[in-house]
C-alpha cells in the first residue's frame, strides 16, 4: 500500500529542490518563493532538506546535465557547419572547372550558401541570449528571408 503523507512530503520536498535550483541555492530567496506558494517553512527544516536530500549535489549535477545537452547540440550544429562548408567548397572548384553554365550546380550551391547563413543565425543566437541580440537576429532573418524591415 502507498503512503499518501509520504508522497505529499516528497513532493514538497521536490517543489522546494525545485524553487532552491531556479533561484541558484539561494535558501532565503527559497523559503520565501515556498512560503508564496503556501509551503511554509522554517529555516532548519530547509538547512536539513538541503543535507538530507542532497540538494547543491543533485543541482550541480542538473547543472552539468543541462551544460552537456547545450554542448552535444551545438557540436551537432557545428558539425553540420563544417560539413556544409566541405560541401560549398567542393560546389566552388566544380563550378570554377565547368565549362559553361550548369544551372543544377549553381541552385545547390547557392541553397547550401543560404542553409549555411540560417544555421550561422541560430548557432549565434544559441551563443547568445542577450535580448537585444535575438531581435537583431529575428530583423535579420525577417529582412532576408521576406523582406520585411521592422
């Protein structure tokens, strides 16, 4: 049989791991934001659920989670930027040695140009949160690809 006061508490206990992680381990800030959402707490109760239950370990480890899923997609991205590249390249020397016009060739390189400059964008914005740098990105995007100025 399952203890419904023991999944109520370990739910509390999550709901404060979670407040303790979006505030950075700030326990103050913690019981205040618990205390709004109608989870009062006393201080020594926080300090011995932060001991007990591990909290700046497992937020370390969120932490690092996080940084790795960041890290393996903009690996991926990168790797497709260098693929893409190789590929351009290659398109560059063929259309240089053609001997006249092969429109074919000349519409893949130039989507493969196109592709390279929007995956350069989102890379860029990944980078950087900064929110006056994503409107300068959605006004670039939004000027290129339709021709609209804001």
């Amino acid at each position: 049989m399952t203890d419904p006061k023991g999944k109520a508490i370990r739910a509390n206990i999550e709901m404060a791991f979670g407040v303790y992680c979006l505030l950075g381990g700030n326990v103050s800030k913690t019981l205040v934001e618990l205390a709004k959402r109608g989870l009062k707490l006393s201080r020594p109760t926080m300090d011995k659920w932060i001991k007990d239950y591990r909290f700046a370990e497992r937020m370390q480890s969120a932490d690092a989670e996080r940084q790795r899923a960041n890290d393996s997609q903009l690996s991926f991205e990168q790797a497709m930027m260098s693929k893409l590249v190789a590929q351009i390249e290659k398109y560059e020397m063929y259309l240089e040695s053609a001997p006249g016009i092969d429109n074919q060739a000349t519409y893949a390189y130039t989507n493969l140009l196109k592709t390279v400059v929007e995956l350069s964008r989102k890379v860029k914005v990944k980078e950087d949160k900064n929110p006056e740098a994503l409107k300068q990105a959605a006004d670039e995007i939004l000027e290129s690809e339709y021709g609209i100025k804001r």
